[in-house]
C-alpha cells in the first residue's frame, strides 16, 4: 500500500498539486479526486 500511496502521491504532484497532495489524500480528498480523474481518465 506504502508503494501505491507514494506513486499516485508522486504523480499528483507532477499534475497540479505540489506538497498538500498527501496532507488532502490523508485529510480531505475532496478536490483531489477531481483533478485525479482527469489525468486518469486521460492517460496522454
């Protein structure tokens, strides 16, 4: 799980989110799934 959280960690900071990406995954993803699903959803 530790390799999983810190690979989409390191991918949502090379997309838009520079450091609150583990703090909002651990805290409040509310925008985070948002932003998530673009990049997920476009895998350019």
């Amino acid at each position: 799980l530790e390799e999983v959280v810190r690979r989409l960690s390191d991918q949502y900071i090379l997309s838009s989110t520079p450091k609150p990406s583990f703090e909002s995954l651990d805290s409040e993803p509310p925008q985070q799934p948002q932003q998530v699903n673009i990049p997920l959803k476009s895998p350019t």
